[in-house]
C-alpha cells in the first residue's frame, strides 16, 4: 500500500499522500485498494482529528490509468483493462462498490477531509478531490469531468456529491462535455473551497486549527452536514448501473480506440 499510498499522523492531523507521482498518481487496482484501506483505517484511529489528502508530484491524479483503457483497445472491449467485466452493482461497502469507496470513504470518515489539489484533477482523480469535505486549490489547477472521453459516465460516487454542489445545468454541461475547467471556474461553480498558491501547507494549517477544536463538536458536526444531502443510496447505484450498461458496448470501445489513435470517434446509431 506504501507505494501508492502513504500517512503520517501529526498533532491530530493525518496527512496523506498519493505517492504515484511518475504516473501522476493515476489510478489503478493497487491505488484503488491504498485509497479505500487508508480511509477505512483512519475511520478507526481515534487520535486523528482531522485530514489532508494531496498527491506528490506534477499532479493530484489524473484519472484511470491510461494503461487500463490501452488494454481494453487491444482486448476487443469486454471490459476496462481487459479484465473480465465486473457486477459494479454489486455493493461491497455498504452503499458502494469499491471503486466508489475509494471516494465515498473520504465522505464517511468521521473527521473533517481536505483536498490539497494542484496540477490536474481528472476523471475519477476529480471524484477523488469530491470526496474530502474542502478542496483548496493551486492558481493553475486544472480539472475535468473527463469519462465521456472514453464512453463512460462519472461512477466512483462522484454524481451525489456534484448534485450537492454546483446547480444543475453546470454539471450537466460538465458532464456532458467534458471540458477542462480552471481553478477559477472551479471557485465560481462551488466546487473549490479556496485557491491558494500552497495548497497542502494552506490545507495542513486549516487542519490543524480543526484539530485544536473540541473533536465531539467536530465529529457531530460532520455527522450532521452528511446528513443534509438524503439518501445518496440510489444515486450510487444509479451510476453503476448506467456504467455497466455502457462498458465494453461498441460505441464505448470506439470512443477508447479513437482517443488513443488520436482521431475522430465513429460512432454508431
């Protein structure tokens, strides 16, 4: 798990770090498994009072590891990196399935969350970002809701918590387009909490001041702003579903095949 992933617990503060930085901590099996294992042993560590969670490197994460959907391409498309497809709507972790835990976990820590994002949040490394409660960000940060790019649709929990951000015809265009959006849009849609030129020093500082709180005041009022949302429940499922629906279909492979032969997709009615 060190290699993906690695933490050290400091007056309270629990700074964590994705630690894959010749791949600009991309995710694959191993950073999948690091970042649920780490979230669900810190939910145990009553010690830690609060959390901050950045990447080493050029970038916080830039999504799914281009390795996986190189695979599917030479696979012939029976699921991302070729891998026998998965029951994603299977649930593993409670609401989730795994690969949503990896960022659900983040929500469900009894402790206060922040993202310490620079470089490029992308894809499933965005829905990572999602899942801390504040996310400060570097001037130069820049972010995507990028599945679309490859045929797919957000699914590691990211569509519920996007719902209680931004207003609905901006994540619809988001998520329809795929667009890269600066920090400073970012700020403007609700999903950026500040922009600070250091983002995990302006993090640990803000998670320090949290963690010199009463941590029963702290605690309950994370429980309390969880639960201002209501049910994520079908919205978690929902994203499974219509992401197993779309894996490996024709139109979903051609969409991989294309960006990686850098032409224009053709798709099918």
């Amino acid at each position: 798990m060190e290699d993906r992933v690695q933490v050290s617990i400091t007056g309270g503060v629990a700074d964590v770090r994705m630690v894959r930085a010749d791949k600009m901590n991309a995710l694959d099996a191993a950073m999948f498994a690091a970042l649920v294992d780490t979230a669900d042993r810190l939910s145990r560590e009553k010690e830690v009072r609060a959390v901050v969670l950045s990447g080493e490197g050029r970038a916080f994460c830039a999504g799914l590891d281009m390795g996986r959907f190189a695979a599917m391409k030479e696979s012939g498309g029976d699921g991302i990196g070729g891998a026998q497809k998965r029951d994603l709507s299977i649930r593993t972790h409670g609401l989730c399935n795994h690969s949503q835990q990896a960022v659900w976990g983040w929500r469900q820590l009894p402790v206060p969350v922040i993202a310490a994002v620079h470089g490029v949040a992308f894809g499933g490394g965005f829905q990572v970002a999602l899942g801390a409660d504040m996310r400060f960000l570097a001037p130069d940060t820049r972010m995507s809701i990028m599945e679309i790019k490859w045929g797919l649709v957000p699914d590691m929990a990211g569509t519920p918590i996007l719902a209680s951000l931004v207003r609905d015809d901006v994540l619809r265009d988001l998520t329809y387009t795929g667009r890269i959006f600066s920090a400073q849009e970012a700020l403007s849609y609700g999903l950026a909490t500040r922009i600070v030129d250091d983002p995990r020093t302006a993090a640990l500082e803000a998670a320090r001041e949290i963690a010199g709180k009463s941590p029963d005041a702290i605690r309950a009022a994370k429980r309390m702003l969880n639960n201002l949302s209501g049910d994520p429940g079908p919205a978690l499922l929902a994203e499974s579903v219509e992401q197993m629906k779309l894996m490996g279909a024709p139109n979903q492979t051609e969409a991989v095949r294309a960006n990686i032969e850098k032409r224009v997709p053709n798709f099918v009615d």
